[in-house]
C-alpha cells in the first residue's frame, strides 16, 4: 500500500504537517524517529511559542501537538527512518525491516546540538545549560552566563545575551586567532564591554544545585595548556558549538549543503527530488525556532497536496488521452 503522504520527524515541523495533511484529507503516516517531539522535549519553560499567554513545558507543547495530529487523523508509527529509496516512485523508506511505499516525503527529521558530552552537562540541560539563546536567554536577564564556543553561532549568541543579562563570558578551547567565527562578529563580540574572553579552555564541569531548586551555579573551567582548573559563579552555560542535521540515512537520495542541511526552493519546502519535501531544522541552519519549524511544515504539507493534485491531474489527462485515441470499435467493447 502507498500512502499519500509520508512524513519522517515529529518535532514542531513534523506535527504542523501531519495536521495540515490530514484536515485535507490526505491521511498521512508519521514516523516518529528516535528522539518523538524533537529538541523541544529537552527543553523546560517554553514562553515564545504563540498562542499560550503562560509558559508552557517544551514536553507538554509536543504531547498537545502530537495529539491534535492524531484527532485530525494522523497515524503515529513509533521507529526511526534508517534508508530511503527516492530513485523511483513510489518512495520507499525502511525503519528496521518495515517498509513503508509514498508518493509523498515529508522530511521533518530536525538538527541535534553538538553538545560537550560531559555528564553534568546533560544533568542540568533545560536548568540553565541550554544551546539556544534565543530560547532561553530570557530567563536569565540581568545574571552571568557563559557561551561555549569560536564561530559565527558563538559569537551572534553572545551579542545577543549580552543586551539581555549582566556578563558574558565566551570559552573558546584555542586562542584568540583560531576564532572561526567572520570577523565582523569577532568586532562586535570583542568591543562589547558586557562579553570577556577565557581562550585555551573547556568546561570541565557544569556546577549546580540537585533537588526541586536544580539550577546551575557556576562552571569550572580546565586549561588545556596548563590543565589548571578555574570556578566560575554563573547562572547559565549556553552551548554554542553547532548543530548537525539528522540527514546521514538520507545521503545519495538527496541534495543537501556541505553541513548536510536539505536544499529547498527558496520560498517553499520543495527539494530537488520532485515529490520530496523538507521542513523545519532539517533545512534550516539560520532560525532554528519551534514556530519557524511550524511554519514551515505547514508549508511543506501544503506543497505536498498541490504536488499531488497536479501529479494526478496530468494523470488523469493522460488516461483521457488514451481512451480518446482507441479505436472506436473498442471504445464500444
């Protein structure tokens, strides 16, 4: 059996399309992907995403999208897309040994952080470690935090933090001439009076509270030269080192940059594979937002019926032609 509408991920820009499919009665299959809810299930108090006047749990906003999917007529597959054939149609896409067969791919996989990887790093993550700023900076206006990171996105979140909170201290594990980010965000970090530098160094260890209170209270940094360990006090520790697109099962199948991001038309959700949509982080590497995801999968969602009603329009004129050119000996038959 092949589906109408196929969509992979189940983060902001998965959900968005399965409810935007399903209400035009195209009755999508979701498969859920390792981590159900995406980025936004690591994530506590969640006040940017419109339409909730209180703050409300990253897991619950994914728990109330996932279930209006489901009332719409979505149906939730739970497994991980580990290939895909979009050599020929229908789309064919495996998780372990199950296929599922599309004319439509909705590819909605997301980006994960690149993290530190250090144990009390995923301990207080959503207690004041965080790789977003512009997610959670808010909630630390007028404290001390700290950016993990030398490129573009290090440097852009630090700016930004700094109109907001009291200090920034930025931590790069080399010095001060091996900063990858451009130079115009060099400049603008470097003559803020709000941001210092601590070069040659790495988070050796997220300090904090453990209970009800948990929250992060400081850091202590390692100098990679020395090995000399150094405390700071501080309420925030936002990593800063990047995002990888979860596109590695879909290497050969389609066009991506060379960070791995899908390519899109711009203004739309179409990729080069005709039929194949991509939405959210997945082909995001600038916004990065649960509501830029959203919007985008609705786009996505939209692209796809338009794509499917044009696909079985020329069909249908196809099938026309045909009859009309028979024999009128056999169109009597």
């Amino acid at each position: 059996m092949s589906h109408d509408v196929l969509i992979l991920g189940s983060g902001p820009a998965g959900y968005t399309a399965a409810i935007y499919a399903a209400r035009a009665g195209l009755e999508p299959v979701l498969i859920s992907g390792y981590q159900p809810g995406g980025q936004l299930t690591i994530t506590t108090e969640v006040e940017n995403y419109p339409g909730f006047r209180d703050p409300i749990q990253g897991p619950e906003l994914m728990e109330i999208m996932r279930d209006q999917a489901k009332t719409c007529g979505t149906e939730m597959i739970a497994g991980e897309a580990e290939r895909v054939d979009f050599k020929s149609r229908p789309f064919k896409v495996w998780t372990g040994d199950q296929l599922y067969e599309a004319h439509t791919v909705i590819v909605a996989t997301g980006a994960t952080a690149k993290l530190l990887g250090i144990a009390s790093e995923n301990k207080f993550m959503g207690f004041g470690v965080s790789a977003c700023a512009t997610c959670d900076g808010p909630f630390f206006k007028g404290k001390r935090v700290m950016v993990v990171g030398g490129g573009d996105t290090a440097m852009e979140e630090a700016n930004y933090l700094a109109r907001l909170v009291e200090k920034v201290t930025v931590v790069h594990r080399r010095g001060r001439d091996t900063l990858r980010a451009s130079k115009i965000m060099q400049d603008r970090a470097f003559k803020n009076s709000k941001i210092q530098f601590v070069w040659d160094s790495v988070v050796d260890e997220v300090l904090g509270t453990d209970g009800p209170s948990q929250r992060v209270t400081g850091a202590r940094l390692r100098n990679v030269k020395t090995g000399a360990l150094t405390p700071h006090d501080l309420e925030a520790v936002f990593v800063a080192i990047g995002h990888q697109p979860n596109t590695a099962f879909l290497k050969g199948q389609i066009p991506m940059d060379e960070r791995g991001y899908i390519l899109v038309e711009p203004g739309t959700a179409r990729t080069r594979v005709p039929g194949v949509f991509a939405a959210g982080d997945v082909q995001d590497s600038v916004y990065r937002q649960a509501v830029t995801a959203a919007g985008s999968g609705c786009m996505a969602a939209m692209d796809a019926e338009r794509w499917l009603a044009h696909e079985r329009h020329v069909a249908e004129g196809h099938a026309a032609e045909a009859h009309a050119d028979k024999p009128a000996g056999a169109r009597r038959s």
